[in-house]
C-alpha cells in the first residue's frame, strides 16, 4: 500500500519553503521534497538580497502584482520576525539623453505599477544623495531595499514545520503519474525507488520546474514552458570601498536583467553584479575573464574604482522563460486543467523578482489549493 499525503511541494526554495507554511496554515497535509540536503542551497541563496519595489514589470503581470504585495509581506515578516534588513532605496542612474528617456518611461511605468514614492532626480539632487556617482540623472525609488535571505528561509522552513509540514532531504522527484483524482509522485533517495499517492502536486523546482511539468505528461514546447538559463555572476569591491554609496544603484535595464548594478550588504560590504549570460548548464563557477567587463560597466558610473579593487564572488541561475532577445515573459503559475491534470500546480520561470514576491505568491497557491479541496 502506497502512504498517501494531501500536497506535495517538490522543492524547498524560497517558493516551497512558503507555500508549505501557508498551505499547512490552511490544514492541509504537506510533504515537500528537496534533492539537496537541506533547504534553499539553489537560487534562492544566490541572488542579490534585494526588496524589489516592483518598477520594472508591465502593470498587469503577476510579476509587478507579486512584487508589490511580497514586499509590503516581506518587510512585515522581517518586522515581526527580526530578520535583518535595511531600507537605503535605490537609484536607477542614467549616463546620456537615451538613458535619461529610459528613467522617464520607468517612472511612469513603476506609478502605473503602483510603486507611488518614486522620484525623478536632476544630476545636482543626484550628487547631493551620492556623491561618488557620475550620472546625468536618477530615479529614485525610497522603498527598494536588502535583507538577510538566509534568515529568512530558515524562518520559512522552521514556521511550515511548527504547522506540521514534513520534509524529505535528499529526495529526487523522478515521476509524477495521474492515477484519477490522485496522483503518484516518484522519488529516489539513499535507499531507491520508492512512491508516494498524493491528492495536489505543486511544482516548485526552480531550475527543473520545466523538467517536472515535462515528467507529469505536459507538452513543455508546446506550452511554453522551456526554460532557458540565464547566468549571473557577481564580483565584490575591495573593503576600502566600504560605504561608498549609501544606496543600490543601478544602471538602465539591459534587456536579460536589471544591469550590473551596486549593492552594499547588511555588513556594508560593496558587491557588483549580476551580470546576464545566458549558458547551457548549471554551473556556479565565477568567470574571471568577465572582470574587464564589470569593471567597465560599473566605472561608467562610479568613476574612481579600479580594475584590481575587483575579485570574483559568486553566481545564480535565472529560470528564464524568455530565450536571448526574445520578449518579456511572465511568470507562470498555473492549475494545470486544461492539460486534463487537475491536481497539479506549475510554478514556472520564477525569476527575479522572486524572493521579493515569494510571500504573495506563496497566498495565491494557498487560495489555489483551497479550491482544489473544495
Ligand atoms: C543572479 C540572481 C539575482 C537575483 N536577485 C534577486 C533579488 O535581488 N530580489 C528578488 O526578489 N529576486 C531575485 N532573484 C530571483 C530569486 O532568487 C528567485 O526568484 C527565487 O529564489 C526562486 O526560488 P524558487 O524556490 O522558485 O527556486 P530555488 O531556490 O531554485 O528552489 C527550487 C528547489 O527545487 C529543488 N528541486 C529541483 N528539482 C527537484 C526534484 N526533481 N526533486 C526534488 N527537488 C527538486 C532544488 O534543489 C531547489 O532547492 C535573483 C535570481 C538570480 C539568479
């Protein structure tokens, strides 16, 4: 006899780690299963510990509707929680009149956004907040801001085990199979092959969400959810750049990310980055060689850095919907009926601004799963 469970959350990233707690919330029966040895070893520990205001998105996406409601949660939660946090806000800097244009375009996409404390600033209002950057102008959003993410997935992971959600470490997802209104999950782990019957399945596999949706039977082409993997890496400035900016500042959106941009850690360590290569696989290792192009990024704006204050640091792994130039893409967070697999939840493409809307997100499958109950 096969043990049988109410959901099955496969992953422990941030993503998991809070749907877990909200669905237990909703006295539900939840078994989450991690590949890793513990929790968040992947994307949601490789990022760049920001609080998004949620400026940069379209205002009808999931990705703006998230933000905007995860970071008012989020800051709430570090609040009660004590999770550390600060709130400097940021400043999207533009270097030259196209760039200037660009700023305009993004104040009134973030307002539309409901993003409503954001600034335009002349290059004089710009030195006086920041005096090291060279820019012609900035925006200013006072909300952005960095917290301890680690923190905050231990606190994730220990509130959904105090509800009585059950983790299973070192547990692979290798089958999802439609059995009626069930479904039967297969796992490997130390000692085989084994399966449990589950009644909701929740994808939350990050860089393998695609890969799950592909293994309980969806068409990953044809409903375009192939992911592409989008590289970014970091490089730390030396410690005598402590506190060279009192804000994140960071460059006009590229296209594949927000831009090389500024961050001072909750330590006032200075860290540059992510850049955006897409590549073919998972691979943590920082390129060196990407350092002349940091450096020259990051110079346009702050002038007086040089190139040996750089060393490499680290790297995370965008799930991108969207492939090299091709066009926005949204989250996709789907019940799977029209597939005819009505049970399962697809969280897929969960890119930045993800950790900044993982406690909102983690509310609409709760509402989801309650449905799927009822
Ligand atoms: C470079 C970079 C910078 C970013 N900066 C920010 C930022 O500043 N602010 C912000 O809001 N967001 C940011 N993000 C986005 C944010 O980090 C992600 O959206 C978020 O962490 C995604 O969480 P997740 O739980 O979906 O994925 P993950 O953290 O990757 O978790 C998925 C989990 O699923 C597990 N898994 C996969 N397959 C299986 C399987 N078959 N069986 C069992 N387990 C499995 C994995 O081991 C993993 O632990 C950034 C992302 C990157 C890459």
């Amino acid at each position: 006899m096969l043990v049988e469970i109410g959901v099955a959350i496969i992953g422990a990233g941030v993503i998991g780690l809070a749907t877990a707690g909200e669905i237990t919330q909703r006295k539900k029966e939840v078994l989450v299963f991690e590949k890793n040895h513990s929790f968040g070893l992947e994307t949601s520990s490789r990022n760049s510990e920001v609080i998004h205001a949620g400026i940069y998105y379209p205002e009808d996406s999931l990705k703006t509707r998230f933000c905007v409601e995860g970071k008012s949660l989020l800051y709430e939660l570090c609040d009660r929680h004590d999770i550390a946090y600060r709130k400097p806000g940021k400043i999207i800097v533009a270097a030259n009149e196209d760039e200037t244009a660009q700023l305009e375009k993004l104040y009134e996409q973030g307002r539309r956004n409901g993003v409503e404390d954001l600034m335009l600033l002349s290059r004089t209002e710009l030195k006086k907040l920041e005096p090291n950057i060279e820019a012609r102008a900035g925006l200013l959003s006072p909300s952005s801001g960095i917290f301890d993410s680690y923190t905050l997935l231990k606190f994730l992971y220990s509130q959904a085990r105090e509800k009585g959600a059950k983790f299973v470490f070192g547990t692979e997802v290798i089958g999802i199979e439609r059995m009626g209104a069930k479904y039967r999950v297969e796992i490997r782990d130390r000692e085989g092959i084994s399966a449990f019957i589950s009644r909701v399945v929740i994808n939350a596999a990050g860089l393998n969400s695609d890969r799950i949706a592909q293994l309980a039977g969806i068409d990953v082409a044809k409903a375009g959810y192939k992911l592409h993997y989008c590289k970014g890496e970091y490089f730390s400035l030396s410690s005598k750049y402590r506190n060279v900016v009192n804000r994140l500042i960071y460059p006009t959106p590229e296209q594949a990310g927000h831009g090389i941009h500024v961050t001072v850690g909750l330590d006032g360590r200075v860290r540059l980055g992510p850049n955006a290569r897409y590549v073919e696989e998972v691979d943590y290792r920082v390129d060196e060689t990407q350092k002349k192009a940091f450096y020259n990024s990051v110079q346009r704006f702050l002038p007086h850095i040089e190139l040996e204050d750089l060393a490499p640091e680290s790297a995370g792994i965008r799930p991108k919907l969207q492939g090299p130039g091709e066009a926005f893409r949204d989250f996709v967070i789907a019940r799977e009926d029209k597939a005819s697999l009505p049970g399962l939840i697809n969280l897929i493409g969960i890119e930045s601004p993800g950790l900044t809307a993982a406690p909102a997100i983690a509310r609409y499958v709760g509402r989801m799963v309650d449905g799927l109950f009822n």
